[in-house]
C-alpha cells in the first residue's frame, strides 16, 4: 500500500526557517517524482515544488523561488522542503504527492502538515 | 487569480448529471495533459482523471473527463450527496515551467 506521511510543521516566526519532510512507503520511491503542493486556509490547491525520479529535474514555483529547496533521499525514501524567509503568505498545509508517470498527474497524497507563520 | 478558469460552483440534484469546466491556454491545457481532483471537506486531495481522459481503477465510470483544445471538462453523472466537495483541474504549463491549477469548483448536490 502506497503511503505518504508528511511532518514537520509547525508554527514560525516571519523571516523563520523550516524543513518538512515526506516519508514515502510502498513504491519504489526512486523511479518516481515527487511533488509538494500546499493549500492556505480556505484557499485552493498552488503547486510548490517538484524532484523527477530520474535526471533529477527541479522545479518551483515563483511564489517560492530563492527561497524553498527541494530535495530526497532516495536510500531513505523521503522527499524535503526546506523553506527559508517564511511570510505570512506562506501559511498553509503543505501535501507531499507522488507523480504517476512524469505528467504531473498526481495520484497519492499525504494527509499534509500545517504550516503557520504568524508573529 | 489561477492560470487555470474554473466556475466558483456548480450544483444539481440527485441522480442528475453535472459538468464542471477548466479553461487554459496553449502552454498547459492545450499542450499537456490535465488532471482532476476531488477535496472532501478537511480531506487531502484524490486524483479522479488522468492524461486527460482516464480513470483510475477504484474511480467508477460515473465520472469522466475530456478535453478539446485549449479546455478541459469533468463529468459526473447518478450525482450522491457523498459527490459534494471542491473539484480541482490541473496541468503542467510549459511556459511557467510549473504545475498550475484551477481555482476550484464546489459542487452542491441539492
């Protein structure tokens, strides 16, 4: 059974840092990619970052560039975010979400961790 | 405002027939494959279509997808009171270089 367990969040302060992490069962984590995507409060889905399975290609978002790295450990099967210069627009839960076949259709979800940053 | 148009809402009674529509542009929709996604309330989201027009196994084929275009479109017919929940479109734009998504639709089934 595929799993995806996200943690990490928390409450930060403006200008904070914080590093989430996916931790991913089930698959063969290496031979897929990996997305986050978050949801702010009352808000629709944005979609943050993503790691291809293989040629390591990276994506961002604008909203999230410079200031968020992507990253995996595939001998530990888990997926990172860490983010870096927390705004308050940055409040939301934030899903891991694995990549069926490379075309951005995502078909597992974890059940997402929330992040707050509020003074 | 999303890259990708849905309407705010959309609603039907039991047992009817319901279309929820997702407009985009040449760089996503027009040129890569969409995908649809149901949130029930305080839920993480579930893929209901992929590459446009498919299903995955456990979604029954009450429910469909398409596109034409530069716009895509989710069906769903038998509406259940358990179809109630925010739908969500989505594509890869290779002009941003980044996933986008519509804004969501919620559907009401009255």
């Amino acid at each position: 059974e595929v799993q995806l367990v996200e943690s990490g969040g928390g409450l930060v302060k403006p200008g904070g840092s914080l590093r989430l992490s996916c931790a991913a069962s089930g698959f063969t984590f290496s031979s897929y990619s990996m997305n986050w995507v978050r949801q702010a409060p009352g808000k629709g889905l944005e979609w943050v970052s993503s790691f291809s399975g293989s040629y390591s290609y990276i994506y961002y978002a604008d909203s999230v560039k410079g200031r968020f790295t992507i990253s995996r450990d595939n001998a530990k099967n888990t997926l990172y975010l860490q983010m870096n210069s927390l705004r308050a627009e940055d409040t939301a839960v934030y899903y891991c979400a694995r990549d069926r076949g490379n075309y951005y259709n995502l078909d597992y979800w974890g059940q997402g961790t929330l992040v707050t940053v509020s003074s | 405002q999303s890259v990708l148009t849905q309407p705010p809402s959309v609603s039907a009674a039991p047992g009817q027939k319901v279309t929820i529509s997702c407009s985009g542009s040449s760089s996503n929709i027009g040129g890569n494959y969409v995908s649809w996604y149901q949130q029930l309330p305080g839920t993480a989201p579930k893929l209901l279509i992929y590459d446009s027009n498919k299903r995955p196994s456990v979604i029954p084929d009450r429910i469909s997808g398409s596109k034409s275009g530069t716009s895509a479109t989710l069906g769903i017919t038998g509406l259940q009171t358990g179809d109630e929940a925010d739908y969500y479109c989505g594509a890869w734009d290779s002009s941003l270089s980044a996933m986008v998504f519509g804004g969501g639709t919620k559907l009401t089934v009255l």
